[in-house]
C-alpha cells in the first residue's frame, strides 16, 4: 500500500517560478517544475454506488432539486483499490476489447479553455477529426456536449470521486432521439457508440488522476441504472458497485497532448458486454499540498459505424 506524503487541499497552486511546458502545448507556462510524478500502481479509496436505504429507484437532479428533494437518493460506499499504471504499456488496450484507449502526440489550437463558443468552434472540429481518423468503423461523429472540471475552491465543476459510468443503453438511444430526432430510426439500426475524450488542460497530470476500470472485468450485475433529472428531461447514467474482480487503472502523469478514449455504451452486441468502461477521479496519496490542481476537459460523442 502506498503511503501518503502529505494531505491533498483543494488550494490554489502558489506562484512558481515559470517554466516552459514541454508536453506538446508551447508558449505556455506550468508550475510542475521540480515535481516528481508519481508513477506505478497506487492504492487508494474510491467511492462505489450503495442502494437508497428505502429501497426506491435511485436517483440524482443535474441542477438544484426542487423543494423538499434530495439532491440525490442513493449513497456511497468506499473500497480501497489497487490501481495500475498504463504507461509505457498503453497499447496494450483497445475499446473494442477494453472500452478504453490511449492517443499520444496530439496538438490542439486552442489552449485557454474559458469560452464554451470557443471551444466549440475550435476545440470541437479537432475531436470530430480524432474519433473519425482512430476509431475504426466511424464515419459520423456529433459531439454534443463537454465538461470542463477544475480541482480549485469554488470550481464551478470539480471532478468527480465516485465511480459512474456516463450513459446506459436506455439514455444512449435516448441521446440519438434527441439530438437527431429525423434520422433516429434509421441510425439506431446501424452500430452506434458513446465514446468521451477526455484530457489534461494544465498536465502533467499531479493531482485528482482519473481511474478507469477494464470493461472486459466489469459484470452487468455490477451496475445500476440511476435517474439523472435536468429540468426538462431525465436521463440515465450507471452507479456501479464494487466487485473484487474489476481491474483499475490510470494513466500517470497525462500530459495536454495524449488523449483518454472512454467508451460508455455501444449498441453492437459482439462488444456490448465490453462496451462501458466504469470511471472516477481519485485521490492520489502520494499528491503533496500545493502541487497543481488538475484541470481538464472531457468531450462527449455520438459516434456511429
């Protein structure tokens, strides 16, 4: 087990002298100098679904829950877990066979990451190329939305520490249905894919890493669809609860040129048992106070083909 150096503290990073980033984004500065990153397989505690004590259908509101609601209505339960390092044996996993997979040496135009209409302007065309030219079989991506977490005090999204899985079958063809309602029908007969990219903004990654568990280890049994309700519509994501048999992994150190390939559904079924890859932040225990807090960007697509 892996021993903690000091307690992690969602406190802004201290200045730093500035140094030049050497992982694929130039003219930027980072505050990583001096830092050991951590590497190899860790131990921590991730949070699993637990089953509302009521025994009612579980459920989370995206914003704000009407009066006299929960927020949500299901808990936690927390498992320590040994998690493996990929690096240095990424292509080792595949989507079709993991539901995960790595791309390395990726440059992107954009690099403040503070303006939605930006992003998608041009943030947006990039990752609809990347699905397109790595993901085989895909000829036609939408992306339809992205989340931009920030580990700092009054964040407006910090990541997530409790394993989840995005979608469910049930709320991926709702996406279809709702997001191409005219050409539903015919697209739902065809293979279709939810597939998340996700990255780094102020890599190397030193604080609050991302654990994705192998698909090919998680069992059907193991997950439990949860209510997600916007204000207009309900969708669904996918609590997952702990299992000794599920493998964990991390990519340690992701820096802002590799991408995170996460596949939370695919309708064919010689992949559907392999086709959602369970996900959480984590804390690492081996993260010192004042290093930098993590930053990153998690694009979702509709991929079909």
């Amino acid at each position: 087990m892996t021993t903690a150096a000091a307690p992690l503290q969602l406190t802004p990073t201290p200045a730093a002298e500035p140094q030049s980033r050497t992982n694929g984004t130039s003219n930027v500065k980072t505050a990583h100098e001096g830092i050991t990153i951590p590497r190899g397989p860790v131990t921590s505690e991730l949070q699993f679904y637990s089953a509302p004590k009521d025994g009612s259908a579980p459920y989370q509101y995206v914003e704000a829950a009407p009066s006299g609601e929960a927020q949500r209505n299901f808990g936690e339960e927390s498992h320590e877990v040994t998690i493996d390092d990929i690096r240095g044996k990424e292509h080792t996993f595949t989507l079709n066979d993991n539901a995960f997979e790595t791309l390395s040496g990726i440059q992107s135009n954009e690099h403040a990451f503070q303006d939605d209409e930006r992003i998608k302007e041009v943030y947006y065309p990039e990752v609809e190329k990347l699905v397109l030219d790595n993901v085989p079989g895909a000829h036609r991506v939408l992306l339809f939305d992205h989340t931009i977490r920030r580990a700092q005090p009054n964040a407006h999204r910090a990541p997530v520490t409790r394993v989840h899985i995005d979608q469910t079958p049930a709320s991926a063809e709702a996406r279809v249905r709702h997001h191409l309602s005219d050409e539903a029908d015919e697209l739902l007969r065809g293979r279709y894919r939810i597939i998340n990219v996700w990255r780094p903004l102020n890599g190397p990654v030193v604080s609050f890493p991302l654990a994705f568990a192998d698909s090919a280890t998680t069992r059907d049994e193991d997950l439990v669809g949860i209510q997600h309700r916007y204000p207009h519509r309900t969708g669904e994501t996918a609590g997952v609860k702990h299992n000794e048999g599920q493998r964990w992994y991390y990519w340690s150190g992701m820096n802002d040129s590799e991408r995170l390939l996460l596949k939370c559904f695919d309708s064919d079924e010689t992949a559907g048992r392999r086709g959602r890859v369970p996900h959480t932040a984590f804390v690492d225990p081996r993260t010192q106070e004042g290093w930098p807090a993590r930053e990153s960007i998690e694009v979702r697509a509709l991929v079909f083909g």
